[in-house]
C-alpha cells in the first residue's frame, strides 16, 4: 500500500480526504523525420529536436514520468528502438510527427510493440506565412504529412490505427486536453498492470451476473486477485485497536459526515454511538488489513454465522470502505470484483467511481435514480454526505451505519463491466447528469440521473447492451477515455448513447 498524501477532495470544507500517493505512469517519446532532409536543409534536424522538447515540456505538466528516446530518422534507426521501448516497460508512447517520415520508422516499431501508440502531430505555426514561404519553412511544418501512410501501415501489419492528436504547437487548448487524456489513460493502464485487488467471500449465492473468474481478470486486466478471508479482518486487527484509537477514529469520521434526524424511512435513525463506535473499529481494522495485504481494492461479502462477532464487522466495513475508496483504494460490496475494478478505473481517471445501480424512476420528471446501499466515494458528493443508522441492511445480514448522498451535479459517466456468453469481458458505458432535486432518505446513495433522449428510451438501450445490475458512477463525461481503455485492453465495448 503506497504511502498516503494529502489531495483536495470535497468533504464539506472541514477536513480533506489522504489520497493515497501512486507510482508514475511511464510514457516515451520518439519523433520521427526523413535523414534525408538534414544534409540539404542547415537547421532543420536542430529545430525539429527543439519541438519534441516543447511536448516533453507538455507531457511532463502532467504527472508522468517521461522518457525521451529521440529521434528515428530511417528504417535501422526504428529497428534499433524496438528493444529499447520494450525494456524501458512503458504504459504508453508518444510518437512525434516532426515532419515527413517515411513509414519504415514507424512499421516495426507498431509492429513489434503491445504499448498503445498515439500519434502527436502538433505543427508550430498556426498557419504558413504564404508571402514568405519556402521548402524549410513547409517541412518545419509537415506534421501532419506522414500520418496516412503510418495509418495505412499500421493496417497492412494487421494492428488498430493507433489514436491521433493534431494541432498546434502551441496555444492550443483543445491539444494539450487531449495530452492530458492520454496521460490520465497511462496511469490507468500502469495501475491495472500491478493493482492487487482483495476478495473476501462470494457474490450473492443469487446474482448470476457477479461471479467472475479471478483467473480472467489477471489475464485481460493484469491485475492479481488476493484471495482473503473474513477473519483475517476480525481477528488480526479489530481486537488490537485500542479505545484512545477508537475514540480519534470516530472523530476522523465525524468531520466527514453529518448525522440528521430521520425522516420518512422507518428503519433508519440518528447515528446511534454504539453503531459509530463499531464503524470505527471496523474502519481502523481495515486500514490494518489493506496496508497488510498491500491491496489496491477489496470487494467482499460474509453470509456466514448470524449474530456472530465477524457478521458485526463485515457488515459495518460500510464507513471505512467509504473513506478508503475516496482516497484512491476501490472498495465494493456483494463481492463484485468487475465492478471494483469499473471503480478503479474511474478512481484512476480522476472521475471518482462509486458503486451504484438503477433504483425507481420518475417518469413525472423524467429521470432514474442511480445509487446503491454500502461503501462509496464521499469525494464526488454534493456537499457533506450522511451517516444514518440503519435497523437492518435490506437483503443483507446486520445493521449498523449507512453512507448516503448524491453525486455532484452535472455531468456523470456510468461503466458496467459484464461478462459475455463466449467468457469475454464487455464495457458498458454511458453518460448522463446529475440534476439537483431530492432524493430518499434511506442511508444509501441517490443520485437523480437524466440521460437522453429520455428514460425509458435510455434504459431500454442500456439494458439490450446486457451490463450488469451494478456499475461505475463518476463525473464528468468521460466515455470516450473509458472507450480507449478498453479498446487498449482488447476488450469489447459500447457507448449507450
């Protein structure tokens, strides 16, 4: 479990989440140009070199490590390079357009490599000075010449046409966001590639559409499923927390959340301080566990003694879970590994990633609404979120406190990862918002979701596209980053749109 830092998150303005501090993702840059053109154009090679360097500097605002191979000029050059990206163990390459490129510098290269590719033609001048124009100053910005013939290369040795950025240089908002996607796609694929996410039980013994085999998971995701066991939780380390540890705890918990009356639901009540005092525990025991087991995420679920010491803490790991999935470790309920990682991926993202489901619509004002009972991510609430205590867990064993808020308003990005008849993964994805509005106070989420081009029509789509009953729920619109993931993973997905 890497060392936590502190990361502005919302929290009602009192007291910041401790975002966990990740590894860099690892992205190369190499341009390519035509050696050629150095012996008959003084300069040209010079300052083609100055504008890889300006998107080092651009690539590098963005939390990455960046690792410069320079310049591939012919076909010897570009083999020379293959083995150096692959031992340099990339997440993602930058391949620089700095001019004319025959293809013999990209085709082994896209070839040879599994490390996603994108080609960045970012030409310096907005547009040529016509009255001045010459040779030099057309090949000083001929980015954008060599990207057919790379894509009708990359086609010819049987791989995707890799991804494509094109604009300027510089003072090109639209570029640099496009960057920074990629960047935050690179820290995706690098988590995924070491993510060790815990397992404690099984899915509901009902929902068919959760089990998953961990074995896939590793082979399409690269991450490792850690097997766990309740006990290790309850034993190990809720006995060891001592009451002066408690006692911070509930505090630490306090400045998260509000504790208001209940309203209308007859089996929620104020947060009760004996259901406060087991959360703590709970939360502290976690914490224990996850640093132990150096997890990533955890999706658990104990049907096992009723009444029983471990019943007590399994089904109150809800606070805990809450605050550990806001600082960047996806925790998910019902034991649903595809849909912590569909967190993940989000937490990753910088969207957030809650877990969530469809819960009644309106067909009055023409929206679902979107939530679940259980950990989420506080990060993406609107405003504080709350903490009711709950007399009973519908459909679950135990009692105890339950996390409930909405998720920010505006925009939101859904993802549902669900398994195919032939055992293939498949992404599901759409975007919606969230709309200000009141939701029930039942100690769950709610969030009131409006997609186009109106609900029912929505729902049907979404449902034909056969996801599972859970997904991902962050901000933002996101589905086309989502969809590059999984197109990088060589996973199948649709945008439900």
């Amino acid at each position: 479990m890497k060392t936590p830092k502190k990361r502005n998150t919302q929290n009602g303005g009192k007291q910041q989440i401790v975002r966990r501090e990740e590894t860099l993702p690892r992205i190369g840059v190499f341009g390519v140009g035509y050696f050629k053109y150095w012996s008959q154009f003084d300069g040209l090679l010079e300052a083609l070199l100055e504008k890889q360097q300006v998107l080092i500097e651009k690539i590098n605002t963005n939390q990455v490590e960046v690792v410069d191979f320079g310049l591939v000029d012919d076909a010897q050059t570009a083999y020379d390079l293959v083995p150096r990206l692959k031992a340099a163990n990339l997440d993602l390459i930058f391949c620089d357009m700095l001019t004319y490129a025959t293809s013999s510098t990209f085709g082994v290269i896209i070839k040879n490599c599994e490390t996603p590719i994108v080609l960045v033609a970012l030409q310096p001048d907005k547009a040529m000075d016509y009255s001045r124009a010459s040779t030099y100053m057309q090949l000083y910005n001929d980015d954008i010449c060599s990207l057919p013939e790379f894509a009708g290369v990359a086609v010819r040795l049987g791989k995707e046409v890799p991804e494509v950025i094109i604009g300027t240089l510089y003072d090109d908002p639209e570029a640099e966001a496009l960057i920074g996607e990629y960047c935050r796609i690179a820290k995706v694929l690098h988590g995924l590639k070491t993510a060790r996410i815990g397992h404690i039980g099984h899915p509901i013994e009902a929902m068919l559409d959760m089990h998953t085999d961990a074995t896939m998971l590793t082979a399409h995701f690269g991450v490792h499923v850690v097997q766990c066991e309740a006990n290790q939780i309850v034993n190990q380390y809720v006995n060891q927390v001592t009451e002066a540890e408690v006692a911070q705890e509930e505090k630490r918990i306090l400045s998260f959340f509000d504790t208001p009356d209940p309203v209308s639901d007859p089996i929620s009540e104020k947060l009760k301080p004996a259901d406060l005092s087991v959360a703590a525990k709970a939360s502290l025991a976690l914490k224990k566990f996850v640093t132990a087991e150096d997890l990533d995420g955890l999706a658990y679920y104990y049907n096992g003694e009723a009444n029983s010491p471990t019943e007590l803490v399994m089904s109150n790991l809800i606070v805990g879970n809450s605050l550990l999935t806001s600082s960047g470790f996806p925790m998910c309920g019902e034991s649903d590994l595809k849909t912590c990682l569909a967190m993940f991926i989000m937490d990753r993202l910088g969207i957030g990633g809650s877990f969530a489901e469809f819960h009644p619509v309106d067909f009055k004002e023409n929206f679902v609404l979107v939530g679940h009972d259980g950990p989420h991510n506080i990060s993406i609430a609107q405003g504080k979120p709350v903490l009711r205590s709950l007399k009973k867990y519908h459909g679950k064993p135990g009692f105890g406190a339950g996390v409930e808020f909405k998720i920010k308003e505006g925009p939101i990005t859904m993802l549902s990862i669900g398994s195919t008849f032939e055992g293939k993964f498949k992404f599901v994805i759409a975007e919606g918002e969230s709309v200000a509005g009141p939701i029930p106070p039942t100690g769950n989420t709610n969030t009131r979701g409006f997609f186009k081009p109106d609900v029912r029509t929505f729902l049907t789509k979404w449902i034909k596209e056969g996801p599972t009953h859970h997904f991902a729920l962050g901000i933002g619109h996101h589905a086309s980053s989502i969809q590059k993931i999984s197109n990088y993973l060589t996973i199948e997905s649709v945008i439900v749109s």
